[in-house]
C-alpha cells in the first residue's frame, strides 16, 4: 500500500487537480515524502517548502493525526501505511 | 529631455493587503473606472506596468502567507494573470536565505528593453535579462560584507526601492542598511549615505544602516537625486556621494512616500507623517507636499482632500505620478482610499474610497495600442454585465 498525500485544495492545481497523492518511492521520512512529492509536482513543492527546505511558517504537515512541528519535523518518521497532510494555518488577517 | 507620452489613457495599478485593482480613464483623467480585486485574498506589495518594446505587461509581486511570494503578470491589463509552477523568485540554496516578499518591481532602462529587476526580502536584488522570464539573485549584492550587519526595519529587512541611473549606473535603498550604488552595473555595491541620519543609532551619521524609505530620481538629471528617510528628508546632486537636509517648510520630515515629477527634475512630491510613534498624517489634515525647486520650499497641496478627522497614512510606494502634461499624481491611504489629481497636485479627487489596505500606487499613460485594447475588453465587459450585473464603477 502506498503512502499517501492529501494536497489541499489551493495546491491542487499545481498537482494535476489530484486532491490525493499517491508515492511509490521508498520514504523513510516526511522529508522523503515532501521531496518525492516534488519532483512530481515542482510547484507543490515550491509552495510547501522554502528554498532552504523549511516548511513554510503558515502551513501544516501531518503525519497521520501528528503534526510534524511538535515530532522530529521533516525528519518524522513515516511508513508505506502512513497518510502525509498538508494544510493552511489557521492564521493570516 | 524627456519626451512627454501621448496620452490615450491613464492606467493606475493600485496594490492593496487582498489584491490588485486596476482603475482605467481616459486621456482627460476626469472619470475612473474600476476593476478588480485580481489575484484576489493576496497581498500585493509591489506592481509595474511594462510598455516597453511593444508590450503592455501588468506586473504583481504577491505575498500568500501560506504557500510563500510569486511575481505574476498580465497581458490583457488584468483579465488573466501568469501562473507558474515554480516561483519565479528563489534565492540559490547556498545563500541559505528564502524569499519573504517582493517589495519591488522595476522595469529597466527604455533602451534595453528586457531589463527588469525586482527588489525583495530579505534584502536582495534579483535581475532579468529576458523580461521577466528568468531571474537571478545580483551577486554583488548577495555577498556584500555589510549584509551580516542589516537589520530588519518594522516591514523587515527589504530591499524597497531601485534606481536606474544610466550607464551602468544603478542605486538601491533598503530598510535598514540606506542607499547604495553600483557604478559596474551591478558588480560591486558601495554604501552611499553621507550626511543621512540615523536617530535609532548611536552613531547619527553611519557609514550604512539607515533606514531609508523611498528615493527617487528624474532620468534627465540622474545624478539629482530626492530621499525620504526615516526622519529626513534629503537630496543628492552628485549621485548620492553627500545628501543634504531640505526639510524646508514641512510639518514632518518623517513618511514614506515620494514621487518624481515626470517632466521636471526640479518637482516632487511627498506626504509627510506626523512621527515614528503616530504614522498619520499631521494634524489629521490630509495634504501631499511639492517642491518644485528641488527642495528648496514645499507647498501643502490640499484642495479635495480631506482637512479634518483624517487619520491617513500613505506608504512608501503608494504615491506615483504620470508621465501626462499636466502630470496625473495618485496616492492611496492605508484606510483604502486613492485619490487622483490631473493638474500635478493643485486639486484632488477621490478615487475609491473604500478598498483594502493600499500598499502600492502605480501610474502609467497607456499607448494607443493598449488604450484600444482596453476599449475592446470594456466593450466585452459592458456587454457581458449588461446580461448578468451592472457595471462596477469607482465613484
């Protein structure tokens, strides 16, 4: 079973429409994930990650139920089985 | 001696804190009409319109707060907007800096025609060589040994405002870090900021990190330049080597913004603020001020402009003139309103009055080719609202 990606909808377009993703790569974190992600789809990426491969300040990536801030950040360890989310921050003005 | 532009049209690019409206008149200037918001929910801190070499290309530098700053551009003045999968705008890896926001948009010199170059933060140049298709980070800049030393001004640490000088010749003013220059087109950069104060330093009169908020030049006499500081108020006439004091007459020598007249290299205008601690305007009394003996006297431009309770602030880039004769001068508050004078500032009209955040004004006298152009796209719109909605109208 493949690890999956839910793209949210503002990035769907740069995704191919896809609202899920599914990574047939070996991911042995949720940066693998991110940068498999990435070569599909550059724009994910740019839009997800800064040029320094931070994810940026107002967006969210989980693993599972996990928010990946509050574990080992982009080193957070991940399984075929996991689910990777990426989601807006509840921020702006 | 620069050639006054045939007027068919004005077009104002007014950048707000949701979007990107567009307000299009004719030559006369008397009746404005709106459209917008483009790029809507986005912060658009910088805009340019590019009428060089036969395009008529609207420019937006967007802020998304979640999925980070693209540069995005138009064709058809708005209707459709460039949407690249990549951003447009990266830092190289190895800098280990990351794009914040573009903060400045400016095409080049008319001769060379696919020059473009677009300040950003945190404090770099980036320059395209193909009209805008590709960018690269100006190394010069990248590297300089003053950079560990900039520190961010209340917007950050940004690269506001470029000026094309002329023959390789080119300044750039940051916030904070103050004006620098390149005489090698771009090579080397040199701190240019004799006699520029800076009254949040110990030292008044350092060699860089002013807080310069806005410099301008009129391309006759480049080497004259006018400087909008963080309290301060200066002009250059050897291109920036010394700057001197000509707050003569202002209320406030603290503000944003400044603009060039288009045909007089002798004209300006501003719009002082009462202070670092109350950026409003002075007295509450909304009023742009022009020298037009650059700098010697100003005069308090205010008639159509609000006189009591107006608790207004413009912003460094929201101030802009038009190359028309008489020149148009537009500015936009940061409660929402643009006003418009068609006479260089003697009477003023309200615009809007009601838009997002205003951030950024820019003018542009559009070409019998675009003027024809935007008849047709307002024929297609009238049309198609007559169907389905009236049409919107500024005022």
């Amino acid at each position: 079973m493949p690890l999956v990606v839910a793209i949210p909808g503002p990035l769907q377009p740069y995704a191919g429409g896809r609202a899920m993703v599914e990574l047939r790569e070996r991911c042995d974190t949720v940066g693998d994930a991110l940068e498999a992600l990435g070569e599909q789809y550059p724009g994910v990426r740019d839009r997800v990650l800064t040029e320094q491969g931070d994810v940026r300040q107002h967006l969210n990536v989980f693993v599972d139920e996990d928010n990946v801030r509050f574990a080992l950040g982009l080193a957070t360890p991940v399984s075929p089985e996991s689910r990777v989310t990426i989601l807006p921050a509840v921020s702006g003005g | 001696m620069i050639k006054k532009s045939a007027n068919s049209g004005v077009l104002l690019l007014v950048g707000t804190t949701k979007g990107a409206f567009v307000f299009r008149s004719t030559g006369a200037r008397t009746k404005w009409t709106m459209s917008g918001p483009y790029l809507r929910g986005e912060p658009v801190y910088a805009m340019a319109f590019d009428g060089r070499a036969g395009r008529q290309r609207m420019w937006a530098g967007t802020g998304n707060p979640f999925f980070g700053s693209s540069l995005r551009s138009s064709d058809d003045l708005g209707k459709t907007w460039s949407e690249k999968a990549e951003h447009a705008i990266k830092f190289p890896a190895e800098s280990g800096l990351a794009l914040k926001q573009i903060w400045q948009i400016r095409p080049g010199p008319a001769h060379r025609p696919d020059v473009m170059y677009c300040g950003v933060e945190p404090s770099a140049l980036f320059e395209s060589q193909d009209a805008g298709k590709t960018w690269t980070a100006n190394a010069g800049l990248l590297g300089h040994e003053h950079r560990p030393k900039w520190t961010p001004g209340g917007g950050g640490q940004c690269l506001h405002t470029i000026v094309p000088l002329g023959d390789g010749r080119i300044g750039i003013a940051m916030s904070t870090g103050g004006f620098y220059r390149s005489d090698d087109g771009g090579k080397s950069w040199r701190a240019r900021n004799v006699g520029v104060r800076a009254e949040f330093l110990p030292d008044k009169y350092p060699e860089f990190g002013q807080c310069v908020h806005k410099v301008v030049s009129h391309p006759s006499r480049p080497e004259r330049m006018f400087l909008q500081n963080h309290w301060g108020l200066y002009r250059s006439d050897d291109w920036g080597e010394t700057w001197h004091d000509i707050a003569n007459g202002v209320p406030s020598d603290f503000g944003f913004a400044m603009a060039i007249h288009p045909h007089d290299p002798d004209t300006a205008y501003i719009v002082p603020l009462e202070s670092d601690q109350f950026r409003c305007v002075p007295e509450a009394k909304l009023r742009v001020y022009r020298t037009r003996d650059a700098g010697k006297s100003w005069k308090a431009l205010s008639r159509g402009l609000p006189q009591e309770g107006a608790f207004e602030s413009v912003l460094r880039d929201g101030l802009d003139t038009d190359a028309s004769d008489p020149a148009g001068v537009y500015f936009g508050t940061r409660s929402g309103k643009v006003f418009a004078s068609r006479d260089e500032g003697a009477t003023w009209e309200m615009v809007a009055r009601s838009l997002p955040s205003v951030v950024c004004v820019k003018a542009a006298v559009m070409s019998p080719a675009t003027s024809h152009a935007t008849r047709k796209m307002a024929t297609a719109r009238r049309k198609k609202a007559s169907a389905h909605r009236p049409v919107r109208r500024a005022r």
